[in-house]
C-alpha cells in the first residue's frame, strides 16, 4: 500500500474522515427536534447506522475487487451527497432510507480509510473534528431555520470532499483478498462494544439530559463540547498505540472516563452535565485505539481485518444500542439502560485486554536459506495483539 500512501495526501485523508460521521452525530443533535421521529423511529434512528455501517464493511472487498479502490471511494461519496440529500425530503420512511444509505457509504470510506491512511493522526483527527462539527453547528442551524436544512447541510461537506477526491491520482493498489485471514474476535468484540458507547453517547446525551431537566441550548452544548473533547484524544492517541509498551493499561486509561461519565449521568444527570460530557467525550480515544491498531495491524492491502472488525463490529453495537433504546422506551427512565452502558464498559475493558494479549497466529512463511537466524531490533515498536 505505499504507493497509495504517496498518492493520497495527509489533507485529503483529513477531508475523507470529516465525513464519517456528521450524518450520524448531526443526527442525534437534532433527534429531540425531528418531527417525523416518534419513539419507536428515534430509537430505530440511532441503532440504524450502526447495522447499515456493518453490512457496508463486509461488502467492500467484494467492491473493491470490482471497481478499484478510487472508483470505489468515489462511488461511496457519490452516494453519501445523494442520501444526505434525499433523506430530509420527506417524512420518516424517507428519513430512515436515507440514513442507512448514508451510513452503507459511510461503512465504504471507514473500511478503506485505516488502509490508506496507515495509522496517520490524520484519519482518527478527522473523525472527530467531523463528530465535534455535527454536534455543534447543527443546533444552531434547528434554531435558525430547520432539523430538514440542519441535516441537509452535510451532504454539502461530502460534495466537497468529492471533489477533492477526484482531483488526486486515481491509480490505486487492487486490495487482496481475505484468503487465509482468521478474525480478530478479541479485537472485533472490543470495536463493537467501543462503538457502542460511542453511538449512544452521539444519539442519546442531549435526550438524558434533557430528561434530567437541562434546558435544551445546554443538552446540546454538552453533545458538542463531548465530541470537542474527543479531538485531543483522536489526535494523541494514535502516537501513544504505536509507543506504549503496556497495551492494556492504555485500554483501562481510555476506558476510564467513559465510566466516570455514565455513572454521573446515571447518579446525577443536571448536577455536572458539562463535567459528564467532558468525561464522555475523553473517554473516545478509545475509538482511535481501536482504529489505530486497525491500520496497524493491516500491514499489506488486505481489507480483511478492517472489513471483519468493523463489518461484525458494528453489528454488534446496533444491537447494543437497540436494546439501550428498548429499555429507555419500556421504562420511561435512563436508569436502566445506563446500567447496562456500565456492563458494556465493563466488557470492553476485558476485550481490550483480551484484543493486545492474544495474537491471531502468523501464516506460515518458508524461511530463506540465508541468514538462518533473525534476530529482531529491540527498537522495534510493539505489535499489538489481535
């Protein structure tokens, strides 16, 4: 892949990631505001993206097989523009298409991102600043004229990223294919319980506080100070995968705010809402951990780690948040679900650890003749296990 590395520059992987996930972070800004969104939708809404990004994952070896790899970047926000569009236009059956069209494009550019960007700040910077720009501007958009024009806005970022996609060379690699490939199940499982948290917290902080009695303007401001938050760890935390020699105290550490920020709100939701949400927007350096390693471990032009960990990752979390959301409109409180975001928490430190202290075993390589013996440099930086 070092001839795609030289080809796709730093500012344009940097465009790319803007848009994995303003469709998704806009949305849950906006969720309280949406008038074709009942319960049953709202909760349908934030779990959907989550299935969408999973099923995308899996298919894009198949389409990058058939189309290369930029034609198929190109295809995805060609089709993210149009479902960011379209999905404003109508009522809830034109909303929930849209979004999973979105996020099936979305799925396409976070598979073969990790790949092309090689662990680059970039990618995981770019996330976040994505993250953080939905949930701030978006509000203030509702205010000023609409939740239709407030999430219509974002088709316009992916046109320009379109654009900046089709002004570079498009001679890529072909990837290969996933022969031989065993899943990372550890590392699968820690991806989807990561993403977990972090889709309930993009989909449900503003709705928790404003249940807490929070004034609205306030419930959003936490989202986006969350999603700022986030972007320190994004950019600090690829660095600290690639040098720490402890890869499970890291995954304790970036754990750790999450917990520190769901048990506040699950105890006290209006007593320190913008301290919950600085907790909650640290706690996604996880994200970039995750994703880090991701790009990491893909040393050749295989998606088949990306597309795996992500593909049933993400799966896993739409399940995840679902039930979250069930118990929310089944009980009428945040208590319960809450609860169970704790047990995720939980799982997700043990998955990490699990993820960095078992290796997926090495496919066999005949030795060369000459020097019988490689001796490896002390220097070298840490794989992490998978």
């Amino acid at each position: 892949m070092s001839r795609a590395t030289t080809a796709v520059s730093t500012v344009v992987i940097f465009l790319l990631a803007i848009n994995l996930r303003p469709a998704v972070t806009s949305l849950g800004a906006a969720l309280p505001d949406i008038s074709v969104a009942g319960d049953l939708v709202a909760a349908v809404l934030v779990a959907l993206p989550l299935w969408a990004i999973g099923l995308g994952g899996w298919a894009t070896p198949w389409l990058c097989g058939r189309l290369g790899t930029y034609r198929t970047v190109a295809v995805a926000l060609a089709g993210l523009v149009l479902s960011l569009s379209g999905r404003v236009l109508g009522g809830s059956a034109q909303l929930l298409t849209g979004t999973a069209l979105a996020c099936l494009s979305i799925a396409v550019l976070g598979t073969v991102l990790p790949l092309l960007a090689k662990g680059s700040a970039a990618f995981t910077f770019g996330l976040g600043l994505g993250s953080t720009a939905g949930a701030l501007v978006t509000p203030s958009v509702v205010m000023a004229s609409s939740w239709r024009a407030a999430l219509g806005l974002w088709a316009i970022v992916a046109l320009l990223a379109l654009q900046a996609w089709q002004r570079i060379p498009g001679e890529f690699p072909a990837p290969q294919r996933a022969t031989g490939a065993k899943p990372a199940v550890a590392l699968t499982i820690h991806f989807g319980l990561i993403s977990t948290v972090t889709f309930l917290v993009m989909g449900w902080l503003p709705g928790i506080l404003r249940d807490a009695g929070v004034p609205a303007t306030t419930a959003g401001g936490c989202l986006a100070l969350s999603m700022a938050m986030g972007l320190p760890m994004m950019l600090l935390v690829p660095g600290w995968t690639r040098r720490w020699r402890n890869q499970t105290l890291l995954v304790v550490t970036l754990a750790a705010p999450n917990v520190i920020g769901v048990s506040g709100l699950l105890l006290a939701p209006a007593a320190a809402p913008w301290l919950w949400a600085v907790a909650t927007g640290t706690g996604m350096g996880s994200l970039a951990f995750v994703l880090t390693t991701i790009s990491l471990r893909s040393k050749d032009s295989s998606l088949a780690l990306s597309a795996v960990v992500q593909g049933v990752g993400y799966v896993i979390a739409g399940f995840g948040v679902l039930a979250c959301g069930w118990l929310h409109t089944h009980t009428g409180a945040w208590r319960t679900p809450l609860l169970l975001v704790l047990a995720i928490l939980l799982g997700q430190v043990y998955s990490g650890h699990t993820a960095v202290t078992r290796r997926t075993p090495a496919p066999r390589v005949t030795p060369p003749v000459t020097p019988p013996l490689a001796v490896p440099r002390q220097g070298d930086v840490p794989e992490v296990g998978v």
